[in-house]
C-alpha cells in the first residue's frame, strides 16, 4: 500500500522553506512531493493518508558520530543506581557472583557519581574473579585488582577507549550484541534517526558480522556508515578493505577510520593556540603524536578511506586541517569528505580552510546538555574572551559556506533534535541560561538546525543522490515532529517529540 503524508508543515530540506503539500511514497522511495491542490490526484484506494497538520514532516536525521559499544556500557551488569553504600553494593556483588557461571566477570552501571569506595574489602571477597561496577557518568569505577589485571584500565581511567579490552570481551557473545543492537535502534527510531556514522574499536571485534546478519535479514531501522577507531592497535587497512567487499549493499556501508588527537579542553588535554588562562604557558596537557596521525591519514586517504579526526582545541583543529590539506597535496585532489568531528573551537582564519578542502565539520550541537546551566561551563576559567567567540561556531561556519552536520557522542548524550534546536537556536543551557544566549550571534535558525541534521549529514556520508532531501525518486527515510519548531515558545519546544519516524519507506517508530 502506498502512504501519502500531508501537512502544513512540510519541510524538504532542500531549502529552509516550510509550506503546505504532501509526500507520496511507493515503495522504499518518494514518488511525488507535492502540493494540496493536486493531492487527489494521487489517492486511491490503495493509499493510506496520514494526516500530520500542525506536524513538521522533514527528512530523516543523521546522527553522525554514536557508540554502539557506549550504548552497551550504560546497561552492562546489574543497576546499581538505587545503591546508598558500600554495604549495599558489596551484598549486590554477592547476589550477582551466586547467579553468574563461575568465573564470569562480574559488571555494573548506573552508581551514583558521589558514591566511591576504596577496593579493599573487594580484593579480600572476590581476589581472582573480576568485578566492575562503573559509575552513572562512567568516569569512575568500582572495581578489583583482579579486573585491573584482565582488563588493564583502572577505576580512576575507565574512559572508553581504555576499556577496549571488556568491549572486545562483551561483543564476543553475538546473541547479546544483536539483542542489544536491536534496543539500541529502537531508541534512535523514537528520536527520529534514520541514518548513522558508527564508530567501532579496531576490528570491531567480530561485530560486524551482526550488522551483517541485520542487513541481510532486513531488520536494521537505519542505514550505517562504519568507521574504524584504532584502539588497541594501528589502524587496520586490510579489516577496512574487507568491510567494503562485505558491505556491498545500501543499508551498511564501510567509510574508513575515526582517530583521536587532543583531549578535553575543560581537563587541560585540549591543544590551544593560546596559553591556558588557568595554567600559564601551557597550550596543551597531553603530549600528541602528530606524525604518526598524519602518517595513517595520508595512508587511510591514498586507499580511497575517509577520515574523521577528533579535535576540541582550535590548534588541533589547524593541524587536521592542514594533514588534509597534505592528503591532497601528495595523494592527488579526490573527492574524499574527509570530517574533523566536535571542534569546540575553530579559528575564524580556519574556517574557510574547511570550505576550501570539503571537509565536514560534525559537532557536538546538544553538548550544552551536559553542563545544566552557564555558570558550570568552563570557557571563562580557560579561554581570553576573543577565543569564547570561537566556541560553537555555528553560524560563521555555514556563512563560510562549510559542511555543518550534528552528532551525539553517545553516549555523551541521546539524540534529540528538538532539544538541539533549543540549543543551535536560543544557545541557552537546559537550566534556561543565560538570558539572551551564549554568544547568541551564532545561532542558526530552525530550518538550518534541521537541514545539518539532514541534508548536510548524508552529503557528509556521499548519500546526497538517495537521502537527505524530501524529493522525488529518492529513498523515504522521514521523520514527522509533533509541534511546529518554527514558531513555538521554547517551553513547547522542550516539550516538542518525534511522533513517527519512517526508515525505507516502513513505518519504524509510532508515538
């Protein structure tokens, strides 16, 4: 049966124009987007017509850098979030020990952030069998010296990349990674997500034979762009080579290699160009191996990869820029859409360097969702008030006619994406400060909140020719929110939800 969805409220992404019309779909794909007037036309008695007035209908969003493996690290073990003391969670262990097979590590989340212990009684109880309850942020874990051998990361640095090991363990039982994996959609269908840059450890330690498992048995809810991140050891170029045979279809495909180069400015690891206004003479507290980043860059490239490097601090961000500005220069001008993903600050001489080269800026536009209000963020403690200007950049880097796409981090956070029109458009925190904004001249409107959500997250992923834009002749991935975004207050912008979300023209998700 066809579906035929009709609104005031229709937003193509093609331009930032909202009008009145309708989307017919046959099949997997668009086949007329239209206007009111011609809707007859177009029903019949085999079409089903969905009436969404007052409803934003829009392309599906693109979350363009999530964490499976996070996603799993929040539910791992038993939920301890309920857990007051270390009595309570030394007796949880032990429930937990009674009901698991010999041996088997013992694994929890959710512990409250103001709750840790020393491991003594710990090592006494369980000396052998390791045991690791991690904190709700993650950023501490309550474990044993036993885990600390196994898994050679600490309670104090528990971050993700050190867990690599426990990730590689966990993904080894296929059967929970799917069941998981199939949660973990669910969840991205309810925001509306219909499209992802995922992000897995080395080889992904055999994971990608469950996507493929997926895609063969038609039950992914959205379309996968897999990248590498090395971890445990170089970059792997023959795993990539073969993830592209593998994934040869239209649902997964193989994109190339996420690397990591500074660390959080707000922990002093990120690379400025200025001094840390905290810690004189200081731009950096990590020391980074620039070589050896541009060194797999500049390889990843000449194998026809795609890359996407992690930099907070407005230097790092030059020097990524400049590493593939050198990709050209030595491999040859090619369409590469190389990405520097969260660039919480970027130079305004920089910026156009961005357009010049077609790379993709993905940045973090709900991470004002982690600080709760103004006065908790960092940039006045670190930052000159000239380089504050630079943060979030939104604005300036659309009028330099750059590539602007969002992601989440997740499990930094969940996709939301009228909660990120909150912050791209009033760029207050969720406590509702400050007043008129943070630095409020770089705000985007809806419409470009939406079109970096969409349009310029496929363009970012090659998929401009089948996704991205509500038109004819290309795949129906679409998302509908209930409140109309354009005009409403911000509380009924907070309030504001996905109602429905449509992945290759099925209906996935239903409010």
């Amino acid at each position: 049966m066809k579906k035929l969805l009709k609104t005031d409220l229709l937003f193509t992404a093609a331009d930032d124009k909202i009008r009145e019309g309708f989307v017919l779909i046959e099949g997997n794909r668009i086949a007329k987007v239209g206007e009111i007037a011609e809707l007859s036309e177009y029903v019949d008695s085999n079409t089903e017509v969905l009436d969404f007035y007052g409803k934003v209908v829009t392309p599906g969003f693109v979350d363009n850098h999530v964490f499976f493996t996070g996603y799993i690290w929040e539910r791992i073990g038993f939920d301890a979030s309920a857990i007051e003391d270390e009595e309570g969670l030394i007796e949880r262990i032990v429930i937990e020990a009674g009901e698991l097979p010999d041996g088997r590590a013992i694994l929890g989340h959710g512990l409250r952030g103001d709750l840790e212990f020393p491991g003594e009684k710990l090592n006494s109880l369980f000396p052998d069998r390791p045991v690791m309850v991690f904190n709700e942020a993650r950023e501490w874990c309550f474990m044993n010296r036993a885990a600390e051998e196994k898994y050679h990361f600490s309670g104090e640095e528990c971050w993700a990349e050190k867990c690599w090991i426990l990730f590689k363990e966990i993904l080894s039982d296929k059967d929970f990674a799917k069941a998981q994996y199939l949660e973990f959609q669910d969840l991205l269908a309810s925001k509306g997500i219909t499209g992802i840059k995922e992000i897995g450890f080395d080889d992904y330690y055999g994971f990608t034979k469950v996507l493929k498992e997926l895609e063969d048995e038609n039950a992914l809810k959205h379309r996968v762009n897999l990248v590498s991140q090395p971890v445990g050891k170089d970059a792997d170029f023959s795993y990539g080579q073969s993830c592209r045979e593998l994934f040869d279809g239209d649902q997964v495909r193989f994109m190339g290699f996420n690397i990591m180069v500074d660390g959080d400015i707000e922990s002093g690891d990120g690379d400025l160009l200025d001094e840390y206004k905290n810690n004189t003479g200081m731009h950096c507290g990590m020391d980074i191996d620039y070589d050896a980043i541009e060194k797999t860059v500049l390889e990843a490239d000449r194998q026809g990869f795609r890359c996407a490097l992690h930099a907070e601090g407005d230097a790092a961000v030059r020097r990524c820029i400049d590493i593939y500005e050198k990709c050209r220069l030595k491999n040859g001008d090619r369409d590469a859409r190389h990405a520097i993903v969260d660039m919480e600050l970027i130079d305004p001489k920089d910026r156009k360097r961005l357009s010049e080269l077609n790379i993709s800026a993905i940045q973090y536009i709900q991470i004002m969702n982690c600080y709760g209000s103004r006065e908790n963020y960092w940039d006045e403690k670190i930052l000159s008030v000239e380089r504050q200007k630079t943060i979030w950049a939104y604005k300036s880097i659309l009028e330099d006619e750059c590539r602007l796409c969002f992601g989440t981090d997740l499990p930094l956070d969940v996709p939301d994406i009228p909660l990120s029109i909150k912050f791209g458009v009033f760029r207050r925190f969720p406590d509702g400060t400050p007043e008129g904004g943070y630095h409020s001249e770089e705000a985007l409107t809806p419409g470009q909140v939406l079109i970096c959500w969409s349009k310029n997250g496929q363009e970012a992923n090659f998929e401009e020719d089948r996704l991205g834009t509500l038109e004819e002749g290309k795949l129906a991935d679409i998302a509908v929110i209930d409140t109309n975004v354009f005009s409403c207050t911000l509380s009924e912008l907070e309030k504001a939800e996905v109602c429905m979300t449509i992945y290759n023209g099925e209906i996935v998700y239903t409010k």
